[in-house]
C-alpha cells in the first residue's frame, strides 16, 4: 500500500489553516444565513471552505472534491481519489460559542477512506489516520475503550435528537451523554474518551467520512444501523445513520437498535 505522507502533511496544514480561519469568527460578529430550515450556514464555513480547497487542490489537482459548501458535481465520480470535506462540522456549536466543533478532511479512493484529519481549532486538538498506519491525536496514537458493557459505556448523543425525543429509548440502556458535532463526536470514541456514538437521522458523507477511518485506525467499528459496511463517494451522499464504537460493544449497539425498532412498529 503507498504510503500517504505527503497527503497526510498536506490535509493537516489545511486543516491548521481552516481552524484559524474559523478562530478570527469565532466569539465575534459575524453573517449567518439559512440553507435550509435548522441548516446554519456562517461566512467561516465559507471562508474556511475556501482555504481547504485551494490549499488541497492546489497540491492534488487531478484529484476529485465533495464539500458541504461546494456545489457538487458529478465528475467526482469518475475519479478513484476524492477528498470529502467538511469545513465546519458543528455549526450550531460554532455559532453557539460551545467548542464542540471541527475541520473535516477525508481522501477516499475507491469508495474508501484512506487518509483522515479532524482539527477542532479551540481546543487545539488534531486528529489524524492512514489507512493501515493508526489513529493520532497531536502526534500520539490514541485507541478506542476496552468498555464491554453497555450499561456502564458512554454514548454520545446528538443535542437536537435528543430535543426530538429520539433518545429516549435508549437513555435507560446506557449512558447518554450530549455532544456537538458528529465528526467530533467520533474522534472522541477514536480517543478512547468515550464509548461510542450512533445516530438513526440520515448525514451526509461529510460529516462522518474522516471520523470512520479515525475510529476503524483506533481499532473501532463503523457501520450502518443494519450492521452494514460503508462505501463513500456515491452519487446520493446521505446514508442512513451509524455506529462508531469499539469493537466488543458493537454487537450490543446493533441488537438494542434492533429491540427499539421492532418495540416502535
């Protein structure tokens, strides 16, 4: 397998770049618009955006490109090595001024994930991956929990799914605890500090692509809710939920979900 240093050196500088784009925002004065209904978008995520493609790009030109803030195209699709990125994950905590946010960079080649890097600018904290090469955090390799009981296991939980109620099944099952930001979230259980997180509302490939190679390096699992592995790179970008754990507790995760499920039809 090649290694993919340069790669590697290059989404971190990018990342550095972005969350300082981010910090000049942050805590000030600044635009924020509506994509959709409950989708914030702030000029940082643009501006960040910005920085990350021309600074990536600009070092892998022949290479493919899918962001939150980049109308998407469908020549990606035809080229075996896209970064998927996201600029700002955790807007709402951004905007909030909670520091539970980060920079998204993801290289997938052939549907999978192959160089990692999450930066949350706050906390200075940098996570990054290579496929075979393990999981980082500011240049020690960090692991995911040894927990093996789900009752006892710390589960991060989505602040506005917990709002709709969505955890409420689950709250007697393990510990819940609030968290912003899906990315940030899995780089947390890729660190060991948690024992995972799952959610069953749709996210796009952005969100989610770089923390699945941060928790899979850390010695975790990601799949769908079904169990399933996960391809990136598809025509339709949103997939239907996931689970980031360790690997002793993900068969738990799946058969709860499934007990839910069937207790709700």
């Amino acid at each position: 397998m090649p290694t993919m240093e340069h790669e590697l050196e290059v989404a971190r500088g990018a990342a550095k770049a972005a969350g300082q784009v981010l910090m000049r925002y942050y805590g000030s004065n600044y635009r924020v618009a509506e994509k959709s209904a409950d989708n914030p978008v702030t000029v940082a995520d643009l501006e960040s955006n910005e920085v990350l493609k021309s600074t990536i790009l600009g070092a892998f030109p022949d290479d493919g490109w899918l962001s939150e803030e980049t109308v998407d195209s469908a020549e990606r699709l035809k080229q075996k090595r896209v970064w998927i990125i996201d600029p700002l994950d955790g807007t709402k905590e951004f905007i909030g001024e909670i520091p539970e946010f980060c920079v998204c960079i993801a290289l997938v080649e052939d549907g999978t994930p192959r160089v990692a890097v999450e930066y949350n600018p706050v906390r200075d904290e940098l996570f990054w991956a290579s496929k075979g090469g393990g999981t980082m955090l500011n240049g020690t390799a960090v692991h995911v929990s040894n927990q093996n009981d789900l009752r006892h296991a710390s589960v991060l939980a989505s602040r506005s799914e917990e709002a709709r109620g969505e955890w409420e099944p689950f709250q007697s099952l393990m510990k819940v605890e609030l968290q912003g930001s899906v990315a940030y979230k899995f780089a947390l259980v890729a660190a060991g500090r948690h024992d995972s997180t799952f959610t069953l509302t749709p996210k796009n490939e952005w969100d989610v692509c770089a923390g699945a190679l941060l928790v899979a390096e850390a010695g975790g699992m990601v799949t769908d809710p079904d169990g399933r592995a996960i391809r990136f790179n598809n025509r339709d970008t949103l997939l239907p939920g996931l689970i980031a754990s360790n690997q002793v507790l993900h068969r738990s995760i799946l058969n709860t979900i499934r007990v839910v499920r069937a207790s709700m039809e």
